[in-house]
C-alpha cells in the first residue's frame, strides 16, 4: 500500500515516548526462553520482527503471551526445548535469524529456518564462520550461505574469535552458541559495538569477563530468570529527532529513550552539526536511558566514519536526509555494512534523495551529501525496507509538494505506530 503525504512545512511539538528497543525486545524473548522459569517483558516492541522471535520459540514448545508491550515467558530451559515440527519462520528479521543460529547450534535437534525474499539475499557466512569452527553442522544455499539453512544441534566447543569487522549480531551469535559449548569462548572486536547481549546475559545471571576489546564467556551456564523494562528504541527515535531538526520551528521530547553508549552515535554527529538538545537522564538498572529534547537548528556539513559507524549503522539514511539541509559537505564513510541490509541502503538512499533534488553521490563505503538543498515532492520507493520507509516521511515535512511512498506496510516491524506519532505533533 502506498501513502501519499503533503505535510506543507509542518512545525512539530510535543512529547512522545517511541517504542521499545527492538534490539532488546528480541533478547528479552530470547534470554527468557533460555532461562527456567518466568520472565516478565514490559516495554516489548510488538512489531513484526520481534513477533517472530516469539513464533520461533513457541514452536520450541516455550509458553509465551504476550498483550501489547508486556510479555511473559515461561520455560522449562534450553533442554526442555522440543524439535520443530515445522520451518522456523523469521520474517525480515536478521536479528532473529543470525541469534538464532547460535543458539540452535549448540541443541541436540535438528531445524530449518528460513525468512522472506530480503532475508533470502542477506549473506549468513560472518556468523557461520565462527560457528562452524566451534563445530556447528548448518548447511543451505550456496554452503549456507543464504536461507533456507538447516541446523544440525551438537555439542559444541570453545574457540578463539577475532572478528573481521564489528557487528553486534555476529557477536551475539557466538556468545549465545558459547553458553553451549565446552570451554571458554574468546572473542576479540576490532571496534565496539552494540553489547545489548553482554548486558541482559549478566541480567540472567551469565558470568563473562570484558577487558577492552576483548569478551571471555565460558559454557555450561545455565540463565536465570529476570524481569526486563525495555527503554525506547534510539534507532526509531532517530526518525523523530532528524524531523524536529529539519522542521523549522519545531521542539519536541522524546521520553525514556535507550542510551546505550554503544547505540548514541547519531547523538555525536548531531551535535558536531551543531544541533541543539539536551538530554535528562532516567533512573535504572542495565540499559541506560534519558528523556531527550530537541530543536530546529541551523546545521553544518561534517565527516562519519570510523570507530562511530557501529554506533550508528541503522541511523545513517536519516542522517543523510538531515545532511540535505546541512550547511556546507557532509561525507559518510567506512559503512560498508549498509550494502548488506534490508537492501543495498546506499544506492537506495542515494536514489530516493536524488528523485527530491538532493546533490548526493554515492561511494564504494558511503556517500557524499552538499547543502543546504530545497527538496521537491516525488514518488519515492521503500524498497520494502523499514528505515527508508520512515526517512521518505521525515523527507515529505521539508519538500515543496507532496511525497508518495510505497508499500508503507514495512515500517510497521519497527515502527508500528509511526505515523500516528509524527502526525499527532504537528501544529
């Protein structure tokens, strides 16, 4: 379904509280099935990833219910798990299927998981790598490659990791396959990035050691039961800082967003652009959180890439849009990750901006953005993909006539309500 928006420079203000980290909500669900017992999930993003992780596990034979944002599951633990009688279904979720390979991996059954047509062209070898040297028996299209795989469970051993390039899902992956194997697991980043699972695995009681780069976790650990409060989801609210940013006159707070210093990389560029916003912190344990306000600002060109790409991977295509109405250059590299997403999200990105009159050009590990620019209407393309989905809308405050964006549908595995947020602030 297509949606054509005509916002006719929109002020926007008002508080609003965006929905749960989808991040953390997968690992909730996850951590919780794990675990003996009941875990109690408040604050639960019930989009469409996210509900396939809990499809997943109930096919294991966990009992989950979920009402909205709250969640409870219930589990025997991992040995209780029984073999699916039917494919795992993971939907577009790379979080559930590159997760889930770790933890069926170490289980003493056999499963199939597949997704859908994006997932089917999203490359699993990074995380089959380091499963199959602690012998994982995973096998699929093109030498398990690509989805469909079938995951032989087995015993597994503990291996030394030094990982190529930063990816919290690769990451996760061999942590959770670690819990199942024998031995102490190290793995080694080149850069930080997003340590969600370190955090809620100490939440469920999982002991590991962290010295700089390095994470040592060793096997035979079994999780206990916590309750988790899911802060909101930086990666969603992004869409609703970079809308305040571009929209003149506009003031807005967001409440109870997650700030993870792992995921607040866009809060850096924003503020080397010159943006103006404060942040109040909130009380609580584990993930770190504040209330955020921010403005309309008069913003300046700068340079992302480096040790802040990680930080800030699922944020750059709104980063390109406010870039648009920067002052001076803006040149976003070292993202070569954006290439294997829910689509090649360089082209894309630069594709949709230029159809607006955006002087944007795309590079081997990024793209190189000149402003200010008056954007124009024009029927963009979603791709299917969530993020572009939301930035076409963000675009649709500040151009001259309106925007039509197809299949709106995919914002909902993130963003349920997003419209309904965006337009309940515009004054």
């Amino acid at each position: 379904m297509s949606k054509q928006l005509n916002y006719m420079s929109p002020v926007l203000n008002g508080n609003i509280k965006v929905p749960g980290d989808k991040s953390i909500s997968h690992r909730a669900v996850m951590f919780g099935a794990m675990a003996q017992g009941k875990t109690e999930v408040t604050g639960f993003l019930a989009g469409e990833d996210c509900l396939r992780t809990i499809d997943c596990f109930r096919q294991l034979g966990v009992q989950i219910t979920q009402d909205g944002g709250h969640v409870t599951v219930e589990s025997e633990g991992m040995n209780a798990w029984r073999e699916p009688a039917e494919v795992l279904y993971t939907g577009n979720s790379g979080t559930t299927t590159r997760l889930m390979l770790g933890i069926l991996a170490g289980t003493g059954f056999h499963s199939i998981m597949t997704g859908d047509a994006s997932i089917g062209k999203r490359p699993m070898n990074r995380v089959l790598n380091p499963l199959r040297e602690m012998g994982a028996d995973i096998r699929g299209r093109e030498g398990g490659q690509y989805t469909p795989v079938a995951v032989q469970g087995k015993t597994l051993k503990a291996i030394e990791y030094t990982m190529p390039v930063a990816s919290a899902q690769v990451k996760s992956a061999i942590l959770l396959a670690a819990l199942n194997a024998e031995g102490t697991t190290t793995i080694i980043e080149p850069v930080p990035s997003r340590n969600h699972t370190e955090i809620m695995l100490q939440t469920f009681g999982v002991q590991l050691s962290q010295e700089d780069s390095k994470i040592e976790i060793s096997g035979d650990q079994q999780l206990k039961t916590a309750n988790v409060e899911v802060p909101g989801d930086i990666s969603s609210a992004a869409f609703m800082i970079g809308a305040a940013l571009v929209a003149e006159g506009s003031d807005i707070t967001i409440e109870q967003m997650g700030t993870n210093p792992t995921r607040t990389g866009i809060l850096d560029v924003i503020k080397a652009m010159g943006a103006d916003f404060e942040l109040v912190e909130r009380d609580g344990a584990g993930e770190p959180s504040a209330d955020m306000t921010i403005r309309y600002s008069k913003l300046v060109g700068t340079e992302i890439g480096g040790a802040v790409i990680p930080r800030l991977i699922d944020e750059i295509p709104l980063l390109a849009l406010v870039a648009t109405q920067a002052e001076g250059t803006t040149v976003i590299k070292d993202a070569e990750e954006l290439r294997v997403k829910e689509t090649d999200r360089i082209d894309a990105v630069v594709t949709e901006l230029k159809k607006l009159g955006a002087d944007i050009e795309a590079t081997t590990d990024g793209m190189v953005i000149n402003g200010p620019t008056k954007l124009n209407g024009a029927k963009l393309a979603s791709y299917g993909d969530h993020r572009l989905g939301m930035m076409a809308a963000v675009a649709a405050l500040i151009t001259d006539g309106p925007v039509e964006i197809d299949d709106v549908e995919c914002i909902a595995v993130s963003y349920p309500n997003f419209f309904e947020q965006l337009e309940s602030m515009i004054r």
